[in-house]
C-alpha cells in the first residue's frame, strides 16, 4: 500500500520533470544557430517557394503557437519526418530502439550481476591474493578506452579467428530465407551480440565490482553482522543474506545510471560495430542538422533518464525498508 | 561446578601504533542461574571479554594467555565450527540496540526465527515462527508489530527484540553489553525489571556490562570493577558496595548520584586512564588515586582478599 503510494507520487514529479524539460528543448532548438529549413532548401528554389516552406512548416508563427503546437504533435505521437531519410521520425526511432536496449540493457544486467558476484568475493578476501587481481582486473578493464578495445576485440576474434561476424547486428541470408526458424534467427541475432556485448561487459563490470567490494567492506563493519555472527551462523550466510542485500543498495543507483545513459552513451560502441541502434542515429542526425530526429531522440533520452530512475527508486524501495515506510 | 570459569585472560590487539594490550590477567567464575557485573570506563577492557567469550574478537584481536572454561570445556581450542555450535545455543548475546544490532533488510521475526533454525536446522520455519512469537510475548511486544522492520520500532522496542532474540535458543549464559545505554531511564527500569525476571525465570547466567554502577548494582550478583585492562575489584555486590576497596571503585560509587542515600557533592575523578599500547610499570591507577605512594608507580600491585568473596587489587593494604 505504502508502495504504491510512493509510486504514485515519484509519477506525478516525473510527469511534470518532463514537462520542463520539453519545453527546455523546444527553446534549445529555437535558440540554437543555424536555420533548420536551409538544409531542405535547394539553390534552384525560388525565395517564395522558401517562404511557403517556411509557412508549410509553422516557423513564421510566433514563438508560443509553435509551441502550442509542438505540444500537441507531441501528445498526438506527430514528431514530423526525418530531413535525411524522409521517413516519420517516429518509425525510425521504432526501428533502432529495441537494437539500443537489447544490447545495453543485456550487458548492464551482465556485468552488473558478474560485478556483484565478484565484488562479493573479493570483499570476502580482502587483502589476500584473490582480492589482489580482481581489483587490478577491475581498474584494467574499467579504465580502458572503449573504442579500442572495441577495436582490439573486432581484430583478434572476428578477423583473426574469424568467431565472430565483424559488422551488423543480423546476416541477411539468414533473415531472408523463409525456411529459417526463429530460433536460428535469436542465434544469428546473438553471434552478432557477443562482442559488443563482450566489450560492454568489459568495461562495466569492474566499476561495479569496485562499488559492491566497497560497500560489502563497509557493511561487514556493521553491528548487525557481529549479531549474526555471535547468532552463530556459517559465514556463508553471514555474508549472502546479511551483508550481500545491504551491500548491494549502492549498485542498484549506479546500475540505474548507466540504464539511463546507455541510451545515448552507447554512440560510440554502436558506431565501431556499426550495430543499428539509437546512439549511432543520435550522433548522425546531430551532425546532418536533422532536427526533427534530434528533437526526438533528446526527448526519448530523457524520458529513458526519467523511467530508469523510478525504476531506481521503486528497486530501492523494494530492498531497503527504510524508504518504503 | 562454575558454568564458566575465566582464569587469567589476557586480551591485545594489534594496532598501528602498536600492541595494546586490552585485558590482562583477568579471571572469575560464574554460578549457574548467578549474575556477574562488569564496570569500568570506555576503553577498559569489558567488551572486549564479552567478544572474547563468544570467540568474536576482531581479526586484529587476540587471547595471549589464559582459559576459558565452560562447562569444563576450554572454549578457546575449540573448533570454529565447534564454536559456532555454541554461539546462541549455549551462550548468546544481548547487543545495545542503538547500535544497529539488527539488519534493517530483515523483517524483526525473520531475525529471531533464523537464530532458532540455525541451531535446529530440522524445525521448520513455521514452527519456528510459532516459538518467536512465544518469545515477543515473553518480552511483551504486540503480536502485529511481529513482522515489521528494526527501523518500525522504537528504542525501547528493538531491545526488547534483542532480549528475546538472545532467549530464543534456551542458552545458559547471556552477556549483556551495555543493554540499557541508549535508553531513557523509564525504559531503562523496565527493561532491567524484566531482564531480571527472565534470569530467575530460566534460570540463566548472566553477565552484564556497563559503565552505570548504579545499573550493576541493581541487578547482578557480583561485581567486578575493571580498570585499564585489569580488573582491580572483584567481589559480591553486597561487600564491594559496603566496603569498597580499591580507590577507584570508592571513587566510582562517589561519582554517581543516588536518589535516596543522604546528599552529598559528587566527586569527579581527575585525570586520565593510561595509554594501554605502553602501560604504566607499578600500579595503573596511581596517576589518579588519592593515597598513591612512590612504591605505587614502579611495583605492580598484588590481589589481597580483603574479605570473604572479595577481592582487590591495591598496595593500600599491604603496608
């Protein structure tokens, strides 16, 4: 009951959050230099033919009608089409954002359980040789430049061993052969996966090794775990049913961060493996000023922000009692 | 036979700035159904015998010397998983409980139940839960307040929790560290009433640590006196109140206000206690006692019986 009133609560902020944050963007985009229409114009068209444009496209109204309007188009799911690929905005976006969150969302869940586990571990060993590598593997991996060790993984396993393919995300003659079942697609689908995911996996789950290490040496210096102790319980349990749960409270805030940034944060991963995704679209329609795109994906990004910290916080609530009451 | 017999621990830990030796030559005995109380100022050794008694001394801590006997079994050579057996079951612990003493992920009867199962691994969980809930009645916490969590309770509430926590493997021996520090005096008096009509009730051994002599006075049978690492005064509650022998148990009795006793200026103790990394040669006391004398800082004092059960460890008699 609690719980739910907690949820409701945190939707109201996010709704309102989000409301300002539209309205930030539309005054970005309007302040922002450069014309939006000189891209679509064209040297042969005459200056009425870009007035008429102009007026097509509602930017010769004053600042408050656009923006009425860009209200209801956006409630009305009406992002416009894309300059560059002529398609509505949204169907592109439809397109590459389920790319994004199966590879992200799939390599923060890896690397955040791996990093748990491990951290765990390492906690438990402190100071002894165990402990010793994984904290040196950690800070390697965590430390290193991701688009070479994209690079570095796309050289050794997809050239030189040939495992893996190097670019895309499917094989056309697999997806275009009517007699392949879908399992064979998932599989197509996740030998695509395996470095990109490989390379994310790398450079994420050491930070949450450190983080959960951390944190795990910290509880263990709590009261509660003397109690358990002196309860007589076997250390096993002491540590994955008394420090462990405690422990893991920090992770869950970093994992809902990096949730929340892969969105956009996955730009460079999705460019070396040229996987079809929105970080990749982002960082093009950026560059080739096509705004409606833009617009949209800066929108999505936020509300990704948005969702994934409500998801933080009603995880939280779910593991700490604390916040629930 | 004594439940438990302690015969000269001595207790040090390793630290940065070096070896602190935190007890030395410390021994006493309990009685069954009988209550030994600890008093001594922050630092002086109590909760660290109190860990040592349930093998719970940080990894930098360490009994250099001594025995440990309970129920004739040294408790330090015993196997870790021997040790563990008789965590809870045989000798269980009651924590302060403003000191997170509980996991605040943990619903309160959870907490209590997983102490039961741990030593009967056979019981279920429901007829562990059947035993918990005999127990919160037994310390009076309401039945629907059952499966809330630590952070619910109050004060009063969560040690009250913890007394039933440590009743719930029916143990011989429960040490009490500091049970009553956080709480205001009310809740204070009642849970002492109540701690005191357990022990008779269950006939458990008790060891009580506290800095409140007032509060030790109240509920043990003996009382030990602890001063920097050593203990200085040891004997039943009657003769070391009525003729206190060690000026520092003389200067702790003066220092605490009594509500009946005839009004009289309380007396603070001056100075320090000693650095225990490096302590003193004679008597470690001397620095702050009244009637040092020079032989008190160069030769360490002897125990003297000063009366039937009662013992110091002072010069004063001597000479």
């Amino acid at each position: 009951m609690e719980l739910r009133r907690y949820i409701f609560r945190r939707i109201i902020q996010i709704i309102i959050i989000f409301f300002v944050i539209l309205t930030v963007l539309f005054l970005l985009f309007r302040l922002a230099p450069g014309d939006p229409v000189s891209r679509m114009i064209d040297p042969d068209m005459t200056p009425e033919d870009a007035e008429l444009l102009i007026s097509q496209l509602g930017l010769d109204q004053p600042l408050w009608t656009q923006y009425v309007y860009y209200v209801k188009n956006f409630f009305t799911g009406n992002f416009g089409n894309s300059f560059h690929y002529g398609q509505p905005v949204v169907r592109i976006i439809g397109d590459r954002l389920p790319n994004t969150i199966l590879l992200f969302t799939s390599s923060i869940i890896l690397s955040a359980l791996v990093g748990i586990f491990l951290g765990k571990i390492a906690s438990w060993h402190k100071g002894k040789k165990t402990d010793t590598w994984m904290t040196i593997g950690a800070l390697v991996t965590h430390t290193v430049f991701l688009p070479w060790l994209a690079l570095i993984m796309i050289w050794v396993f997809a050239y030189k061993l040939d495992w893996f393919p190097i670019t895309g995300m499917i094989s056309e003659e697999v997806w275009l052969d009517p007699d392949v079942g879908l399992l064979a697609k998932f599989l197509d689908v996740l030998h695509h996966m395996v470095l990109p995911l490989g390379t994310l996996f790398l450079i994420h789950f050491g930070s949450y090794l450190l983080i959960m290490r951390s944190s795990m040496l910290e509880t263990l210096k709590e009261d509660y775990i003397i109690t358990a102790r002196a309860k007589g319980l076997e250390e096993k349990v002491i540590r994955d049913h008394h420090a462990a749960p405690n422990a893991a409270l920090p992770v869950v805030t970093s994992v809902g961060l990096s949730l929340a940034f892969s969105i956009n944060g996955g730009a460079l991963t999705e460019t070396v493996f040229t996987w079809p995704g929105i970080g990749r679209e982002l960082v093009f329609s950026v560059s080739h000023n096509d705004y409606p795109l833009a617009q949209a994906s800066f929108l999505l990004i936020a509300f990704v922000v948005l969702v994934s910290n409500l998801v933080v916080d009603v995880l939280y609530a779910y593991l700490d009692p604390r916040i629930r009451y | 036979m004594a439940l438990l017999e302690v015969e000269n621990l001595s207790i040090g830990y390793r630290t940065r700035k070096g070896y602190l030796q935190a007890v030395e030559g410390v021994s006493f005995c309990l009685e069954e159904g009988k209550s030994l109380g600890f008093v001594g100022e922050s630092g002086c050794g109590k909760t660290t015998i109190g860990m040592a008694l349930m093998g719970l001394l940080p990894p930098n801590g360490q009994v250099t010397k001594g025995r440990i006997l309970f129920e004739d079994k040294d408790l330090l050579q015993l196997s870790d998983s021997n040790m563990r057996s008789i965590r809870w079951q045989k000798i269980a612990m009651i924590f302060q409980a403003a000191m997170n003493a509980l996991n605040p992920v943990h619903r309160v009867d959870d907490q209590v139940a997983e102490a039961i199962q741990a030593h009967n691994p056979d019981l279920g969980k429901t007829n562990a839960m059947k035993q918990v809930e005999g127990l919160f009645q037994l310390v009076g916490i309401p039945e629907d307040r059952m499966r809330d969590y630590p952070h619910q309770y109050s004060g009063g509430m969560k040690q009250r929790a913890i007394i039933a926590m440590a009743l719930a493997c029916r143990p011989k021996l429960i040490i009490a560290d500091e049970p009553t520090t956080a709480l205001d005096v009310i809740v204070q008096d009642q849970i002492l009433k109540e701690t005191r009509n357990l022990q008779r009730e269950f006939n458990l051994s008790m060891i009580f640590i506290s800095h409140d002599i007032s509060i030790v006075a109240d509920v043990c049978h003996d009382i030990g006196i602890m001063y920097a690492g050593q203990l200085v005064e040891y004997g039943s509650r009657e003769e070391v109140f009525r003729s206190p022998c060690h000026p520092y148990t003389r200067a702790l009795i003066s220092s605490y206000p009594t509500l009946t006793g005839k009004k009289s200026q309380l007396t603070p103790i001056p100075g320090e206690t000693p650095n225990l990394i490096n302590p003193p040669a004679g008597c470690r006391f001397c620095d702050r006692c009244p009637g040092a004398r020079t032989s008190c800082k160069t030769e360490p004092p002897a125990w003297e019986e000063v009366g039937p059960c009662h013992s110091a460890l002072c010069h004063e008699r001597k000479l």
